[in-house]
C-alpha cells in the first residue's frame, strides 16, 4: 500500500518536523491542532525551516513553495477521511493519545494506517485504544526531523507485515534511515540517550560541575554535537520527564529514578527552550 494524503495530529516541534518531510516528499498533508492558532504556528514554523533548506541550497524555492501548498493546517478532523495514514505526533501523554485515537477511528478510512511518534509510550498499549492494532504501529522520528536521519520503526504485538512494509517504505520515500526497535519502554534511542541527561541532571543537582561545564565536557570530551542539558532543553523537559517516568515504572529499576531537579525544573514549568526557560534562559 502507498500512501497519498497524510494527517498529521499535532503542529509542535515534532509535528510540524514530520508535515515538513512529508509535503517535501510530495504527499498532501493536514497539519491538525486543537486550535487554528496552532496549526499555523506549525506553518510558520515550518516555512522558517524551509527558508534555512533554501538558503543552504538544499531546497529550491519552487520546491519549498511546492511543499507549503501541499500543507494545509486544521484544528477539527472534518477532512480526516481523506488520509490513508495517520501519524499522530501530540503531547506525550497517554492519556492525550488514547483519547485522539478513540476519537478518530469512527471518522478516518477503514483501510487508514496509524502511527504514532510516541518517543517511549508502549505501542501495543496505545494500539488498544484503537479499532485496528493490525494497523498500528510506532513511527518516532528524531528532531529537528527535517536534519536528523533516523526513524525508529516499532510493531505492536499485533501490528501486520503489511502495514510496516507500507510503513518502512514511507520511511525510506522521506529519505530516513531506519532502525527496528522492539516495543520496550523508550524503545532505543531514548532508552539510551534519556539516561544520559537524567544523569548530566544528577550531575549538576550533586554540584560535580556547571551547567555550562557539564555541556563544555561533553561536547567537547566527547564530541556530542549539544551538551545533555541543552538538548534536555532543546527536547522539553516535560518529554524528558515523561520518557524518564516511563523507563522507571516499565523496567522497575531504581537506575532510571528521574533526578529530583529535573522533577522541580518541570513543576515550575521551566520546560526548556519552548518555554523560554530550562537549564539555559532565553528569554
Ligand atoms: N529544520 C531544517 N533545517 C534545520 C533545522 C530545522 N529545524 N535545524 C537545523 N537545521 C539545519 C541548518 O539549516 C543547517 O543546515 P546546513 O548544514 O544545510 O547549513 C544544519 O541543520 C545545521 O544547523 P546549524 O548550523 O544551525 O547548527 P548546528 O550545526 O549546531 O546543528 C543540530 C544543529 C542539527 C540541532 C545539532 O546541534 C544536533 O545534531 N544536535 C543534536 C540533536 C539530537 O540529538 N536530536 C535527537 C534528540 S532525541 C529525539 O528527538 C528523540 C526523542 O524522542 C526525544
């Protein structure tokens, strides 16, 4: 199966990173938030990322005018039936994601495909919350999505041959590399890279160095191309959290507690950059 028209549930960072590679590909897209305002927040978003790609010379600006009228932005579902894949990309909650899903199985195609970019959430979970686990599976693009390579590609227990063939494909048409992950919490990337800034955290809450010398260190000592606590605030500290929580409660192991500070930093809503505060100030 290939795909046509592509519904993308969520106009944040992420979301507006997958609508980008998507219209860049050639396929229509609705780019769909709860509010208009945000739905063309993802468009202004996403042409200020184009207008980098051509200025790089990585796009020409036909290209980029090609792919924004591919996008349209929505705040209801009322088109949703036209799309033959799903992706939803919204907070990372579970709550937030099983209530999408029931509320737009009765309304999209019977042959529609759902992804979601759950970056840690179980996927045969969220698949329960839908009418079609057979055609559910995870699709978790790294960000910015527009730079970064790779694409997780997750089964559910249920998720059929079919659907990841279509899915790995569509991948592969967005120009990604692809790794397959199993459906354990926070599958690879984040099972990895999330303990890393949960422990840069620890770091910095036991005095052992500076923000500042934290990320000094690790860019420069080990050639990461961002410090851990400035790719926690380039993430949002509130997805790091939740990936953190997900580890601890999935595999039961203290080695995955959330650092205290992290905790604090969340509950006074400094999420990091899209909240103009984090471990850095931008304001
Ligand atoms: N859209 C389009 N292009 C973008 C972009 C965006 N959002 N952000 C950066 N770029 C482009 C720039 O235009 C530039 O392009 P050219 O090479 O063609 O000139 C290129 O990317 C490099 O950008 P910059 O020169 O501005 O800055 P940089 O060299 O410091 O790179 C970075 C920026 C790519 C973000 C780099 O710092 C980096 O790789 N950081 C680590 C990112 C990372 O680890 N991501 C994974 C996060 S984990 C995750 O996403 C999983 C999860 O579920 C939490």
């Amino acid at each position: 199966m290939s795909f046509n028209e592509i519904a993308v549930i969520g106009a944040g960072q992420m979301g507006s990173g997958i609508a980008h590679v998507c219209a860049l590909a050639g396929y229509k897209v609705q780019l769909i938030d709860m509010t208009m305002d945000r739905a063309e927040a993802g468009i202004a978003t996403i042409t200020g990322n184009m207008n980098r790609q051509v200025t790089s010379g990585r796009i020409s600006e036909s290209e980029r005018e090609a792919a924004l009228d591919r996008i349209r932005p929505a705040d209801t579902y009322d088109q949703i039936n036209q799309a033959d894949l799903v992706v939803e990309a919204a907070t990372e909650s579970e709550e937030v994601k099983r209530s999408i899903f029931t509320e737009i199985c009765p309304l999209i195609s019977d042959d529609a495909i759902i992804c979601t970019n759950t970056s840690s959430i179980s996927i045969t979970r969220l698949a329960s919350a839908t009418d079609r686990p057979e055609k559910f599976m995870g699709l978790h693009f790294m960000n910015p999505v527009p730079v970064m390579e790779l694409v997780e590609l997750v089964r559910g227990i249920a998720t059929s041959d079919e659907t990841f063939e279509a899915v790995r494909t569509l991948a592969e048409r967005l120009g990604k590399q692809w790794t397959s992950a199993e459906d354990f919490p926070a599958f690879i990337v984040n099972r990895i890279l999330l303990p890393m800034i949960n422990e840069a955290v620890y770091a910095l809450y036991e005095g052992v160095g500076s923000v500042e010398g934290i990320d000094k260190a690790m860019r420069l000592g080990a050639n990461h191309p961002m410090g851990p606590l400035q790719l926690a605030d380039f993430i949002g500290l509130d997805t790091c959290l939740s990936i953190m929580q997900v580890l601890y409660d999935g595999l039961a192991d203290s080695k995955y507690r959330p650092c205290p500070l992290l905790v604090k930093y969340v509950e006074a809503g400094w999420l990091g950059r899209k909240a103009g505060r984090g471990f850095y100030d931008y304001r």
